[in-house]
C-alpha cells in the first residue's frame, strides 16, 4: 500500500512538473521568436538612422524614386577615402531606403568624388511595412520635404509561432545632424 501512495505521489509530481517544463517552453519559444523580430526591426532602425544623422536634407525624389511614407531619399555629403567630407556645399551622395514587397531595400547613389561605397540591394528581408513622418505627419503630407529636420522612423515586421501571431514595431526619431551646414560658408 505504501508503495502505491509514493508512485502516485511520484506520478503526480512528474506530471506537474511536466506541465510546467512545456509551458516555460513554449513561452521561451514565443519570447524567442518575439525578441528575434524587434531586435532585426531595431537593426533596420539603426541603420537608417545612422544615415539620416549625417543628412543634409530630404529630398522630394531622386533617381525614379519619391520621398513618402514608406520610402526615403537622404541627400548626404560625399567623403574622401579618409571618411572626412570634401565639400559641404557643391558634393553630394545620395541614400534611398524603400520597400519591394517584404524587402527593406538601400541604395547609394555616389557623386562625382565620393569614395563612400556604392550599394543596391537588400537590407532586411520580412519586413511587413517602413513608415516615415515628420512631427507627427505622414511625409507624404508633407509638400517640401526639404524643409523636414526630424525624421520619425518605423518598421512593422509580423510573425507568428506556436500558432499565435505577434508584430512588433520599434522606431524612433532622428534630427538631421547635418541640415544647417549645406547654409555654412
């Protein structure tokens, strides 16, 4: 009879702990997939933020491609090949983030005497939707972007584990670092 009672106990026991060892893993599952998603949105955010920094100013469009929500065209001073500007005034770079489908995509367009890196091709991939505004509006409300000093920056990217569907959406906002110097001589 003794016997019985410590296998039951014993059972009990294994089964609870059981039970509570799949639902701390599911949940690790869940959190790990969650933080997976913000931590690639933040990366995004940092790179486009990094150039928005050095911006001199938003352009309406270049190269085929219009400033608005969901795309950027930056207008950043060209750099020698030790990383200093050449002239603040006269050479310029140009950088566009936007989407294609679920594709975060840049491109770096060089002026003449740029040694910056030229690039075209995909940033992240599986990024639901880019979103930029200007002091709480949209910038394809704006009608000069040239004249935008901040920029607030969101990426949205959606997923789903364990059959529970999450999105995450880091952002954050960026002064253009570099605006007042294209009126310094």
């Amino acid at each position: 009879m003794e016997l019985l009672v410590v296998i039951a106990i014993t059972v009990i026991a294994m089964t609870i702990a059981f039970q509570v060892f799949t639902a701390l893993h599911k949940n690790y599952k869940i959190l790990i997939s969650y933080l997976g998603s913000y931590l690639k949105g933040r990366e995004a955010i940092d790179f486009i933020s990094k150039d928005c920094r050095i911006a001199i100013r938003v352009m309406d469009n270049y190269a085929g491609c219009a400033t608005a929500n969901d795309c950027l065209v930056l207008k950043v001073p060209s750099i020698d090949a030790s990383r200093n500007i050449i002239d603040i005034n006269n050479e310029f770079d140009y950088i566009i983030y936007r989407m294609d489908d679920e594709d975060l995509w840049k491109t770096v367009i060089l002026g003449d005497k740029s040694s910056r890196q030229a690039y075209d091709g995909v940033l992240k991939q599986s990024i639901e939707s880019l979103y930029f505004a200007s002091k709480g509006m949209p910038l394809s409300d704006i009608e000069h972007k040239s004249s935008v000093t901040h920029l607030t920056l969101r990426v949205s990217i959606a997923g789903s584990v364990l059959g529970k569907e999450y999105k995450v959406m880091p952002g954050t906002t960026v002064k253009l670092m570099n605006y007042e110097w294209e009126f310094v001589r």
